[in-house]
C-alpha cells in the first residue's frame, strides 16, 4: 500500500502530502492490446474477460496537469465500448494520441485504464498550474481539450484535440491515481462522500448540456420533455434537470418499479413500456409510434417539444414520430445500435429539428456541479462495487442490471467516506440524495 495513499485516506495536510513520495506503481482496472478480438464471433461480450486488475506504472506529469489519488469512481457507457472493443479498439486512439508527441506518447501503451467519471485529492499539481492546488478534493471532468485551440474558447466540444478521458485518452477513472489536465478539475461538492460525488458529472453534465445549456435543445418552463430511459444514467439526471428547470417530464421506464422511483423523484407522468401493447412491431413500426403518441398526449394533453435521446436505434423513428411541430429530438448516443431510421416527411414537414449533442464543455460540467453542491441536483448512484470487481461493474451496466449509475471504491475503504459538510447535507435531505441506492 502507498504511503501517499494512507496520508490522503488520513486527511493529511498539503505538506504531509507532498512529503510523500508519489509512488512509481499503483493498482488499477485495465484492458489489453493483446486481447483485442478475443469476442469475434461471440454474441455474449461479457466484460469480465476483458477488464484486469493489476500493477501499472506511474506515468510522467505534464506542465498542466495534476495527479490525482481516486477515491472513488463511476461506470459509463464507454467503460462497455472500451472493454469489448468496439465499436473500434480504443487502442486506436492511444496510438493517435502517441505520435502528437512526448506528452502524447505517455498513453500508447499495451494496456488501457479505463474509466471517465472520479473524485479524489489532488497530491501533485505540474508547474504551470495555477487554481488548484495540493490537498484540493474534486470532482474531474471528462472532456480534456488543447487550451491553445482556438476553437474551445467557443465551446470545449469544438476543439480538433478534444478528448473522452479513460476512453480516448489513458490513465482512466479506475486506477488508484490519473494524471488529468488541471482544466478538467471541478471542487467537489462537500456535503457528499466519495463515490456521491464520482457518479455525477459525465452523466448529470451531458443531460445538462442537451437540455438547459445554449448548443442542446434550450428547454424553456413549460416545455414538455419525453425522457427515455429515465431512471437509467442519463435518464435520471434528466428527470431531475426538466422537472426543477420548470418543464413537464414525460419519463419513459420498463418496469412500476422504475415507475416508482421516477415518481419518488417528482416525476408526475410516467409511461410504463411494459403495460402498454405497441403492435407486433413494437417501436419499429408506425403503428408502434401512434400508440406512444397517444399515451403522451393521455397523460399530458399534448405532444413534447423536446425528446430525449440516447438509446438510438430502437426509439429513434418514434422520437421523430412523437414530437410535435416545431420540436426538437437532442441526442447524444446509440446504446441500442447508431444506425437509425425514422420516416422522414415527419421531419421536413412539420419543421422538427435533431440536435447533435456530445459531452459537455468546461463550463457545462461547471455548472452542473454547482447545482449538485447547491442540492438541485441530487447522485442517482444505486450501487457501488469495489476494485477488484471493477469487472462485475462494468458488466451490470453492459447487461442493463442498473438503475441510475453504478459507483467503484478504488482508494476509499468503505462508502460514506468523503462527507465534509453533513449539516448541509442533511438540510438537504438524506433521502432524496440516496434515493437511488440499493435499487
């Protein structure tokens, strides 16, 4: 065990810390190079297989970066992508990443640290960093830009560098430290522990971005938002943004458990997929997509103005389909398969609009922390796994046996560590910032 690491589990001071020496191996959960195609011709791409757990070396820091010991971290959608190699070897962009240069060639190595949400303290910072500092706690973004591109001064997302840390970059989430730029550092809200605070931002700052920020569908009060997939990651978040921002969710689930808990969380019209018959076809048929229609417009007397997309190629024909004219379909994923159809002339005619929406910038991710530090956002974190099951993570989140995101111990001991200000937490309400756990 690292005695840098035992000082930041102790709470040590700045100074003790950089009395420490940084370790020049660590624990961390990883892919191969060399195990790229072991799923060919396999129908069931089980994760387990692929994600190792083991020593790795310590990488150099750049002037603008910081080291950060993890706490704790959480599982995303790109944790699947990378661990089954699909749908390209995330060793194909390390390789990219290589030939940039000195900084560059640090992540093209024979194994991947996956990993793109975390929280933890922050023990060496590089020379040219000014804000943050040694000792800090944060939260890191998952969008690491080239500050000197001038096109991420209007929006971190245009940027020709622009990078998914631990997917197309190395040094991920789920190792015991990441070298990550200092631009991607966000102070973490105090009054969550560890693993609270390492669900939230790629999720939670996505919706944000898609949703309320001025690149996605700029919802308005009153406006009505179909969600589908509302108590997955996004989906929860989702519900969360629409409902507080003033708009009407309409959230999509599969079960009246989900139902539930969508309703716990203010969510008043909820459409159960499970109950409802769509036609021999489902969703892939118009007939399917009338009856949605319908059930909306039950529930709420209307068609929505924006649709919520991420699932892709299952839902998408009916989100065109469902919203109504004027509308806008902002999407930001395929879970389902990214080749989508969708009837055209219901596009076109009735002047509907589908927006582009990935990630988040800088400032988004920003924004979204401060509204979970001021309690008007809340984690939806339902299960935390630790390290050497980083594994058995990734695959709940593969098979879809989740709800809301799903959190890894990596340096934390126990959960509930982390809390730094409990008496806003409980102004806040326990039960609303731990509604999702143990679902």
């Amino acid at each position: 065990m690292s005695e840098l690491l035992d000082a930041v589990r102790q709470g040590a001071s700045p100074a003790e810390l950089l009395e420490c020496d940084l370790p020049t191996r660590f624990q961390a959960a990883y892919t191969l190079r060399d195990e790229v195609g072991i799923f060919e011709g396999e129908t069931d791409k089980d994760v387990r297989r692929s994600i190792h757990v083991g020593e790795v070396e310590m990488p150099e820091l750049a002037p603008d970066e910081v080291v950060v010991a993890v706490m704790a971290a959480a599982v995303n959608f790109n944790s699947v992508w990378t661990a089954i190699f699909e749908p390209v070897p995330t060793f194909a962009f390390l390789e990219k990443l290589g030939r940039t240069g000195r900084w560059g060639a640090r992540h093209d190595l024979p194994y991947h640290i996956l990993g793109s949400d975390a929280a933890g303290v922050v023990v060496r910072v590089g020379e040219s960093v000014r804000r943050f500092k040694v000792g800090d706690k944060v939260v890191v973004s998952a969008n690491a830009v080239d500050e000197q591109d001038p096109a991420v001064h209007e929006d971190g997302l245009l940027g020709d560098e622009a990078l998914a840390w631990g997917f197309e970059n190395n040094f991920g989430a789920f190792g015991q430290f990441t070298v990550v730029k200092a631009s991607q550092l966000i102070p973490k809200p105090a009054h969550l522990s560890w693993e609270e605070a390492a669900a939230n931002t790629l999720c939670a700052a996505t919706a944000y971005r898609m949703l309320i920020g001025k690149h996605g569908a700029r919802m308005k009060m009153g406006d009505v938002v179909l969600i589908w997939g509302a108590t997955g990651g996004l989906g929860s978040y989702a519900v969360q943004l629409v409902k507080n921002a003033g708009g009407i969710p309409v959230a999509v689930v599969s079960s009246e458990e989900k139902a539930e808990l969508v309703r716990r969380q203010g969510c008043e019209h909820v459409i159960n997929r499970s109950e409802i018959d769509f036609g021999d076809r489902g969703l892939s048929h118009p007939k399917g997509w009338r009856r949605l229609g319908e059930e909306i417009r039950r529930l709420v007397g209307e068609d929505p103005h924006i649709v919520f997309e991420y699932l892709g190629r299952e839902t998408f024909g009916a989100s065109v389909y469902v919203a109504r004219r004027g509308g806008r379909i902002v999407t930001c994923g395929s879970s389902t398969g990214y080749r989508h159809e969708y009837d055209n002339r219901y596009l076109w005619m009735n002047v509907k609009s589908i927006v582009g929406s990935h990630g988040f910038n800088y400032a988004e991710a920003v924004e979204t922390n401060r509204l979970l530090a001021l309690g008007l956002l809340h984690p939806t974190l339902s299960r935390v796994y630790p390290m050497e099951r980083t594994g058995e993570a990734v695959r709940s989140v593969q098979t879809n046996r989740h709800v809301g995101k799903v959190g890894i111990l990596i340096s934390a001991t126990a959960e509930h560590q982390g809390i730094d200000d409990p008496a806003r937490r409980e102004r806040l309400g326990e039960e609303d910032i731990t509604l999702y756990r143990g679902r």
